[in-house]
C-alpha cells in the first residue's frame, strides 16, 4: 500500500536549492512535496541558525533547554490569548498522533472518523 512516486523511471535527487531539486544528470525540478514551501531548500537564514544550534546543541525536544521556552514564547505572543499552549514533536506522525490522544482525552470518545 506503500507506492513509489516514480516506479518506472525513479529520480535519483543528489541536491536542491530553493525551490528546486536537481537528479543526477543536473535536471532541475520543482519541488512541490517536501515540505519546503515555506523558505525552499539550503535558504542561508535557516542553515545559518541550524547550523549554529547544531554546534550548540543537538538533541530533541524531550529534555529542557531554554531556546524551547524562548520559542514559545515568541510564538505564542503572535497568537489569540486562547492559544497558549504549544507542543513540540518531531514530525507530521507525532503532531497527528497527540492530537488524536488529546482529543479522546478531551471528549472520552474513542472513534474516529477519516478521509481516505
């Protein structure tokens, strides 16, 4: 159930920049599924702080550090005073996972309904 985009003729990405990945043979592509919308692939601002929070430190956020509070912060001064609280996971899966745990929690319930 688990299908690859480009079974026939797989691309083998070997960089990007951008908006754009290119395959082995320097053809470029947009990227329009990698999550990367937002500021595209390798944007010097974001290697920059990555790059300078790795030296620091690099672990998840399951221990304390001040840089998580001083996030939430941050974020949350840009949001309604009801939207207060934030959760910090790894991934898309993590993010839908508490959400379904807090919602049962929240309602008692049980059962979900999705779209496939």
């Amino acid at each position: 159930s688990c299908k690859v985009f480009f079974a026939k003729d797989p691309l083998k990405i070997v960089r990007a920049q951008g908006q754009y990945m290119f395959d082995e043979n320097g053809e470029k592509y947009l990227d329009c599924i990698n999550n990367v919308a937002h500021v595209g692939h390798c944007h010097p601002h974001v290697t920059k702080a990555a790059t300078k929070q790795m030296e620091l430190l690099n672990t998840n956020s399951r221990f304390l550090h001040d840089n998580l509070v001083q996030y939430a912060q941050r974020l949350t001064a840009t949001l309604p005073e009801k939207l207060s609280v934030c959760y910090f996971v790894n991934s898309g899966s993590e993010a839908n996972d508490l959400a379904l745990r807090l919602a049962r929690q929240y309602r008692g319930h049980q059962d979900v309904i999705t779209l496939d």
